[in-house]
C-alpha cells in the first residue's frame, strides 16, 4: 500500500513540478525527465477518474446519515482505491470517546475491501462520475495520499469532519492547489441556495436519517454548533445525499460537475424501523406515568425519576465536556439533576416546574408544526411522563 501511495504521489508532484517546460517537450521527453520509462501523459482526461461514492443510512448512530466519500482510479498503473475518512471505533474506548481522545483521518481501502460490510447489510451505494479537469484530478489524488500517510492524526468531529464536508473539502482543496499550481483558475459554480439550507444541521439529520435508535441517540447527544441557523451553506452538506443532489445542480469549467449514477454497487433493500421505537418505548413510561399517578404505585415513579436523573448526567456531561458537537441543548430543561438535589424540597417547586415543563412540551410539539426541529418526539413524551410524576409527587408532599 505504501508502495502505491509512493508512486501516485511521485506521478502527481512530477507533473505539477515540469508543467511549465512539458510544452516543448514530447509526453515521452517530459517523462524521460522525471525518471518515468513510459509515454503515459499523466495529464490526459482519462489517466485519472474520479467518482463521489454515496452510501445509505445504516442503523448504528454514526451511520444514521449514510456515508460519502471518494473512488480514485488510475488504470495506467492499476489502481483503484476508495479514499474515505473515517474515525477510531469507539468499541472499547468508550472513555477516550467522553473525553475527546479519538481521532480521525484518511484511510485508503481497495474496492471489494470498502463494499464487503455494505453488502453484508445491505445498503444501497451509488458512484457518481466527477468531471474534474485532469489537474484538479491529479491533485486530489496527491493530497488524499498525503493525508492517507498522516494516519489518524485529526481530532475526532462529527460534523466539521463528517464523511460529506470532508469529501466538500477535499475537492475544493485540490482545486485551490491546481490553481495555484497551473495557473488555471477552476471553480464549483454552486446553484442558489434554496430553502433546505435554511435549516440547521439539527433539522437535516432530522429530515435523512431513519427515525429509528441511531436517530435518537444523535438527537440526544449533538448541541451547540448543530442548532445554529446561519452556518455557511457549504458547510450544511453533512448529509451525502444532499451533497450529491447539490453537485447535480453544480459546473465546473463549464460542465456538469457530476454526472447521474453511473453504477448501483448494492441495490439494498427498505429497511424498516423496528417495532420498539424510541417513540413506542418513551409511550410505554408515559402509560407507567399515568398508571402510578391513578394507582398510587410508588415505585414506577422512583424508576422514571431515576431515569431522568441519568439523563439528566448525561446532558449536564455533554454541555460541560469538551466533545464536538455538544453544547446547551434544549433538553436540558426537562433532563437535568437539580430535581434529584431539591428533591427534599419538593412541595414548594413541583408544581411550578411541572407547568414550565408543559409548557415545553407545547413549544417543542409547536416546533414540529411550524416547520423546525430541535427535540425528537420522543424526548417531549418523556418530558410529559417526569411532569405527571411531579403533579403526583407534589399532591403526596403537600398531604
């Protein structure tokens, strides 16, 4: 693999070194110059190809978005590598992961090495054609090895180095270095941004991902940077699909950026959330809610009281921590531990908290209907379920 990322990189600083004289020297001269025994213009259109490779949401919370990232081949030289950031598991380094010690970077696979775990499960995965000028192209290859080489040496980030920003990035990176290096003067000519980049990158998870656990748990633990509204547009395409419906609609040197799919890796199948919803199962502590406020049932209320002082560490975590990504969150007004540390006291601020958490509720249900996201459906029915504890509590502590 060293030997590959050696030679592309070989290839690529050669060129960009002797463009300025290889117009008066033959392709075979130019070569012969730089220590190449071949006649291979390392500048012709089809030396390198490029594809943007779009995969389908999975189920697990990194994967709730799909996956992006791009398909490099050199068929002069036999190469054919997926080129994708990717960051450390986080089975096993679950405290490394709290304290902001992963770290991501570059990795390159071959093809049948990238593909193998989507069709295990089945996931669609499209390859669009980039139709980058030949230097743009040698360029991305050079940078994408040199990135490869740094190994896993970047802070681990979600959302400012998600698979589909980090794919944005690089190709914008590679033009910059073309330009800089040819003297060309190549850029993206986005469309108008239109109304789906108004939203938050709260809101464009909400809209892509499957309503399942993954779901649940991003919009659980993601704050701060994801609910600003006014990022900018370029740094909203997190989610692959938009990213490759936005480059359908873009040029580049007076061509279409990409072309259609021209490949179906894995057809995939439509896969259906699963029966026990964070929806159904936030439901089932609502119904246990009710059931003891009627049934004078004193353990399910220490079981949800309980439950919401966990959450409530969890949040009080996440805005403190220094993990990306995480911040003040909406859901720190239901979920939080002063209840569990005033518990002693509970006649005087019960009912009070109570309205205030209904009337979050409210908002957060308005929010939905007036076209914006900041809490899932599920953590308003668990809200409802606390409140209807602390209506019950607070009759038992005013008796």
């Amino acid at each position: 693999m060293l030997f590959v990322c050696a030679s592309a990189l070989a290839y690529a600083k050669a060129d960009s070194l002797s463009i300025s004289s290889s117009a008066a020297l033959s392709v075979a001269e130019h070569n012969a110059l730089q220590g190449f025994n071949d006649t291979i213009d390392r500048l012709a259109p089809d030396f390198v190809t490029v594809s943007l490779v779009v995969c389908d949401p999975g189920e697990i919370m990194y994967s709730v978005l799909g996956h992006a990232c791009l398909h490099l081949q050199c068929p002069s030289f036999g190469m054919d590598y997926i080129f994708s950031y990717e960051s450390e598991s986080v089975e096993g380094k679950v405290r490394r992961f709290l304290m902001n010690d992963l770290k991501m970077g570059m990795m390159a696979l071959e093809i049948d090495d990238y593909m193998a775990p989507y069709i295990a499960e089945e996931r669609g995965v499209k390859e669009y054609i980039l139709n980058l000028p030949p230097e743009v192209k040698t360029e991305l290859w050079r940078m994408c090895d040199e990135r490869m080489i740094q190994g896993m040496n970047l802070e681990y980030d979600p959302v400012k180095r998600g698979c589909a920003i980090s794919v944005v990035h690089s190709v914008e990176d590679a033009i910059k270095s073309a330009n800089r290096m040819y003297g060309t003067n190549y850029q993206i000519t986005y469309p108008e941004w239109g109304a789906p980049f108004d939203r938050t990158l709260r809101e464009i998870f909400y809209d892509n991902a499957p309503h399942d656990w993954g779901l649940f748990f991003c919009m659980t633990i993601v704050g701060g940077i994801v609910d600003k509204p006014r990022l900018p547009h370029k740094e909203k395409l997190i989610c692959p699909k938009e990213l490759a419906d936005t480059w359908m609609q873009c040029s580049i040197d007076g061509k279409p950026l990409i072309s259609e799919p021209v490949k179906i890796l894995n057809e995939g199948i439509i896969k259906k959330t699963s029966l026990f919803s964070p929806v159904i199962a936030s439901l089932v502590v609502l119904i246990l809610a009710i059931l003891s406020f009627f049934l004078k049932v004193p353990y399910l209320d220490w079981l949800i009281l309980g439950g919401q002082t966990l959450f409530g560490c969890l949040m009080l975590w996440l805005w403190l921590s220094p993990l990306p990504a995480t911040g003040w969150s909406w859901l720190l007004i239901p979920f939080n531990i002063l209840p569990a540390i005033c518990w002693y006291w509970r006649k005087y601020w019960a009912l009070p908290w109570a309205v205030v958490l209904l009337g979050w509720c409210i908002v957060m249900a308005g929010e939905f209907f007036w076209g914006h996201v900041l809490v899932d459906w599920a953590h308003i029915i668990l809200a409802l379920a606390f409140t209807i504890v602390l209506l019950k509590q607070y009759k038992l502590a005013r008796t």
